[in-house]
C-alpha cells in the first residue's frame, strides 16, 4: 500500500454547513455543485474559486453535474425543480434549458456527442429515462416510461457506442437501449436484475459494464451480442465489497483510461477516516489488486466521500465531500509507509442534516502509473 500526499485543501468560499455533491474537471479546471445551489469554477492548482465563474442559484436543489462532450467550455446541470440546463463556462452564462412533461426532479445525467439524457425521480408511478438531442431541445428525442418503476439513479452512454444507453435504478434494474429505436419495448435490448438499489452503474468497458448498489453490493457484466440477446449474460459477481475492499462504503467506480487499469474504485472508511483507490483489472477475469492500494489518509474526515476525480496526466486525484471541502491529493515519494505523519488539514465542519440529492450512502503501481 502506498499513501497518497495531501497537498490543498478548500472550502471554495462555500456557506457553513455545505455538501458538495459533485466535481468534475473541465478546461483545465474544476467545476463542481453545492448544496447552496451553487455551480463553480475552481482553479486546478490552487483549488481557489474563479470569482467571475460563481453561478449562483443554478437550480432550485442541483442534483447532478456533467461535462459536455466535445465543448471544452461546456457544462451540464440538472435539479430537482425538473430543468436540465447547459452552460458556457467561457461566458458565464447558460445557453440552453431542457425538460419534459412529467416535471419529474432529475437525479441522474449523462452527455454524449449531440445527446443527453437524464433520469427521474419516481413520480406520479412514473420513472424516465429521457433524451434530448441539443440541435432541438424544445421537446425530447425519446422518453423511455416502463423500463423502470422506480427512482432512475444513473444513465451512462457507452464510450464508442452512442446509440447504446445505460440506466440503473433503485429497483435494482439495470438496463441497455438502443436509442436509435423509438418504440421502448424495442430500443431495451437488455436487462440485468442487481438484485439491489442501483446507486452507480456504468460502462468499464466496450463489452463490460458494472452495478453498485447502495449496500455496496458490486457485479460487472457482459454486454449480450445481437445475436444473442436472449441469452443469459456472463458476470463477475462480488457481493459486498465492505468485508472484500476493508471499507465501510464505496465513493465510486472511476474508469481509469490507463493502459494496465479498467477502473479506481474508491473504498472509504468515514471511522477510520481514509479513501483506498484500489485498481479494478481485467486478464482473464476481473479482479481487484490490493497490492497497488493507494490510501489518502484523513480523506474527508468522518464525513462521506461525494465525489472523486483522477487526472491521470497530472497525477492527481481530487476528492469533494460532506465536510463542504475539495482535497488534491499526490502519491507520497518519500517511502512514508503506513506511519507515515497525516498532513495536517483544515478542521471538518458539522451537519445539520442530510442533503436532499443524497442518492445512498469514489496510485501509482509499481509499475508505471496509471494515475
């Protein structure tokens, strides 16, 4: 195991008892969203908030934060007040509005070329997946209804695919359309029953995607051929990851982009009070390699990790939380093992009360690092 170097620390200038939900990093900086509604920009290396990119009140209660594919200045908000909204960062300002007839709260988005989709709350015994095509957004591209009957906590495109969408659910459903195909009971191509409350799911790779639920029960699985759709698909089932990964609650699953390393997964221990990145590798079969932990010791303090980032170029990974704080984090260099003195951090502050968009509870090898 090695130990990650706290290297800054900041509250963003956020109002005292604050949550930040997501970050995510974008033209060569961070944004990230807030329980004060608010979406900012945050200067990559000195995690201080640009003061002309403040947005103020993006939502009335933002739930969700997403880059825009291939718009380097391009930003994706969506909240409960049922409005997914777009925004030029260069100009400060939102450039485009979305939303649907359900007037459902969005708690899930996912951005891919012209496309965007979002997911909804359960309303009026209805939860959708919906999309819009942005050279229209005056009215959804598709509204998929009966997929699912309960809250849509997730939608993931698929990385080369864009008509292949992901969605998972908190009735433990996770689903495949082809999006190109307008009937629902055509465009589900396949269904895979979790057998628990979705809280992530996503694509590790061409063929793979995986599901954790909220009692952090996690499974990858296979992707069905055409041809084969109504053949079981094959999966790598690993139950509940507490015991397996020593952790009291997975952040989430980051596919890594590295050469050796399908995905990070953030294993975190709020009494313990440390993050573990833990590489998530394929050879024959998926497994973890606990040998290449990183540990960032403090994390977020007895708080709960929102949200992580890993800059694979940099070599940096930045972790958001309930403590109202954004943390850079670099591996330690200096042979620190496990005794290694904690870098002294800003003092946690206290809750009142858990957040409204809260959905349940996110290294360098010794090889060449895939961080």
């Amino acid at each position: 195991m090695r130990l990650a170097r706290l290297t800054t620390t900041s509250s963003l200038s956020l109002p005292a008892d604050s949550y930040i939900y997501e970050i995510v990093q974008i033209n060569g900086n961070l944004a990230s969203i807030s329980s004060d509604d608010s979406l900012r920009l945050v200067d990559l290396r000195t995690l201080q908030e640009i003061a002309d990119a403040i947005l103020k009140n993006v939502h009335d209660g933002v739930t969700c934060l997403q880059v825009v594919d291939h718009d380097p200045n391009g930003l994706l908000t969506a909240g409960r007040d049922a409005v997914v909204q777009r925004y030029d960062m260069r100009l400060g300002q939102k450039t485009m509005q979305f939303g649907d007839d359900s007037k459902a709260p969005y708690l899930s988005l996912a951005s891919h070329g012209t496309n965007i989709a979002a997911g909804t709350e359960l309303s009026h015994s209805q939860a959708a997946v919906v999309l819009w095509d942005t050279r229209s957004p005056s009215r959804p591209l598709q509204n998929y209804i009966e997929s699912h009957n309960d809250d849509v906590t997730e939608v993931r495109f698929h990385p080369t695919l864009p008509r292949c969408l992901l969605s998972g659910s908190t009735d433990g459903l996770v689903n495949i359309y082809d999006t190109a195909i307008s009937d629902e009971d055509d465009a589900l191509v396949q269904v895979q029953n979790h057998g628990s409350s979705i809280n992530h799911a996503g694509f590790l790779s061409d063929s793979d995607f995986f599901a954790l639920s909220h009692d952090e029960t996690f499974s990858v699985y296979h992707l069905n051929e055409p041809e084969n759709s109504t053949n079981e698909p094959s999966q790598t089932a690993f139950g509940d990851l507490r015991p397996t990964l020593d952790c009291e609650y997975v952040a989430n699953v980051v596919p890594s982009g590295g050469s050796s390393v399908e995905a990070i997964v953030g294993a975190a221990s709020h009494t313990k009070q440390h993050l573990d990145l833990i590489p998530l590798r394929r050879s024959n079969d998926w497994s973890f390699d606990r040998t290449q932990t990183i540990r960032l010791p403090g994390a977020h303090g007895e708080e709960i990790v929102r949200s992580m980032h890993v800059d694979n170029e940099q070599g940096v990974v930045f972790t958001a939380g309930e403590d109202g704080l954004v943390k850079a984090w670099r591996t330690s260099t200096d042979g620190g093992g496990e005794e290694q003195e904690q870098a002294e951090v800003e003092a946690p502050r206290k809750k009142k009360k858990r957040s409204v968009a809260d959905g349940g509870n996110e290294r360098e090898d010794t090889q060449e690092s895939d961080i």
